[in-house]
C-alpha cells in the first residue's frame, strides 16, 4: 500500500538564512544588518539569528568561502586555503603583494586619512606620488574632497575594499601604533608634526 505524500514545511529561519546567503552572493560590497532587513523584509533580530547559522555554515577550515563580518556589514571572502588559486583565477592587483612604499603610504592614509601626498611625503621622507596611485588602481584608497590651502591639493582616504582586504569591521580594530613592533617613536613624531601644522 502507498503512504501518502507529506508535505515538508521548511524551518523558517533556515529558509531566512538561505535568502540572506543569495543577498550577500549577488552583493559587490558587505552588506550591513540594516540592508540585509530591509532587503529580506525581515525582523532585525530574526536577521541576525540567520546570520549566524551562516557565520557556522561558512567559517574558516569548513568552507571554501568564509562569511565575515568585515568593513561594516556582512561578505564572502575565499577560505584562506583557497585564496591563492582564487588569485591565480583572477590575478586582481589588490591580491598581489605591496611594495615596502605602498605599505607604508597605505598605513599612513588608514591612521592619519584623509591626508594629501606632500604630507605623505613628509612622513615618509620620499616623494609618495607613485605610491598613492598604485594604491588608488588597486582600490584601497580613493579621493576625499581638496585641501584648503593654495593649490588644493587632493587629500586620500582608505575605501571599504582596504577593510575587506585587511578583514577590518571598520578602520577602529587598526593595531594602536604602540601595539606595533618595532621603533615607532619616529613615525609618530612625523604624525604628530603633520597634524600640528594642519590644525595651525
């Protein structure tokens, strides 16, 4: 004799989560939790609650593709064993490695942004002109507004693609220069004259 067919009723928050899951595939930057309500047209908590069954579903050593929390809001992100294939497939600038002067140009917008490149040059002690525009090809700082001064000189500020990149929430989780290895007296002098002769 046939059983009779029964119906299956999904559980509602794996069927939230799923939604979410094509959101955050179909989406080119993180998504904050606010997005992600409105767009699912769902309760915050109960958004939250969904999340995290995809943190646990796509986290680190499970999973090929990670959910991190990362540059305010929610991404996909390759696994860590993955990433160098990804970047084989890919070869985005942004995967490959920075010079000595593009890093420190770089660390020197994300603790002091938005800054213009003579002050980047005076920090570094170097010309930075090549270094900044290496970083604005690749994505990690972009343009924010002129300086007042004669000449309006462009300043720079890191973009979200630099918190995804570096897996930051948001530029505060940066290492306090003290926590940094290494002599950094030097470099926090030059920071401090710089932000003294802007505020003059």
């Amino acid at each position: 004799m046939e059983r009779p067919l029964r119906l299956v009723t999904a559980n509602p928050l794996d069927q939230l989560a799923r939604t979410l899951e094509a959101l955050l595939v179909v989406a080119s930057a993180p998504l904050p939790v606010e997005e992600l309500t409105a767009a699912a047209d769902d309760e915050r908590e109960r958004i939250e609650l969904a999340l995290g069954l995809l943190a646990e579903r796509y986290h680190e050593g499970r999973s090929g593709i990670v959910l991190e929390a990362v540059a305010g809001g929610w991404a996909f992100r390759a696994s860590r064993e993955a990433s160098e294939a990804c970047g084989r497939l890919f070869e985005r600038p942004v995967q490959r490695g920075l010079s000595q002067a593009a890093l420190e140009t770089l660390a020197i917008v994300a603790y002091l942004g938005p800054c213009t490149r003579p002050e980047i040059a005076r920090i570094r002690g170097v010309a930075a002109d090549s270094a900044v525009a290496g970083l604005v090809e690749r994505g990690l700082i972009t343009e924010s507004g002129r300086d007042d001064g004669t000449g309006g000189a462009v300043r720079y500020r890191t973009t979200p693609m630099f918190e995804r990149v570096f897996g930051l929430e948001s530029l505060s989780q940066l290492p306090r220069l003290d926590d940094l290895p290494g002599d950094v007296d030097d470099l926090r002098e030059r920071l401090h004259a710089v932000a003294e002769q802007r505020s003059a």
